[in-house]
C-alpha cells in the first residue's frame, strides 16, 4: 500500500487509514523516503505471520485483510 502523507507522528495511506509513528520520527521524512521504511516493516511482519508471533502488527501498519 502506498504512503501519501507523513508527519513526525503519523502517517496515511492511499485508503485514506491513519497510522501513528510511535515513537515519533526525530526529523520530517518524505512520503517516498517514509515507503521505504513502511515497506520493511511490512515484510517483517508477513515474515512473522507464518510463526503467528505477529499478527496484531498487521493491523497496526494498515495490512489488515491482507493474507
């Protein structure tokens, strides 16, 4: 899913979700540095729903519904 808006404490996504950043970010980011960053954690996560050890960090990175 792609990243259309960032702050240092929040950001959204193209379905219009609003994620928080916790902790927040020290600096401001861009949405397309901030993709990158997001699509790592995306990938952590799916790694960690074969083990169910992380599926509530679906949800919180906006992949809920997703398999």
């Amino acid at each position: 899913m792609k990243v259309t808006r960032v702050t240092r404490d929040e950001f959204e996504l193209e379905d219009g979700s609003i994620h928080p950043i916790i902790p927040g970010l020290e600096k401001e980011t861009t949405p397309d540095e901030f993709q990158k960053h997001y699509n790592r954690a995306c990938a952590f996560v799916e790694g960690g729903k074969d083990t169910g050890v992380v599926e509530s960090g679906a949800a919180e990175l906006g992949q809920h519904g997703k398999d």
